[in-house]
C-alpha cells in the first residue's frame, strides 16, 4: 500500500509542473507563430492581445 500512496503523492506533485511546461509551451509557439510575418507596426497590438489571452487562459483579468 505505500507504494500506491508514494505513487499518488508523485504524481500529484508532478502533475502541475507539467501542466505549467505545456502552458508555457503554447503560449510560445503562439507567439512565435502569430510574430512570423507581421509587420513592425501591428507588433505591439498583436502582443497585448496575445497577453490577454494568456491572462484569461490564467483566470486572471
């Protein structure tokens, strides 16, 4: 029974790292995609959006 509850608490544990590793992922393969080809002047407007998303996907406002 130990090594249920040591594999339970690990994976607990490891769990939100990952999460976290994906999320931080995509939201540089977003950037990195949505930056490939635009102009400098759009630049600044498509980062705050891209930032809004990511608050919101964060729960924040």
């Amino acid at each position: 029974m130990e090594g249920n509850e040591m594999e339970s608490m690990l994976a607990a544990v490891i769990m939100p790292v990952i999460v976290v590793i994906i999320v931080a992922v995509a939201a540089v393969v977003m950037v990195r995609y949505t930056m490939n080809g635009t102009e400098s002047a759009h630049k600044a407007s498509l980062l705050s959006a891209i930032a809004e998303v990511i608050r919101a996907i964060r729960g924040k406002k």
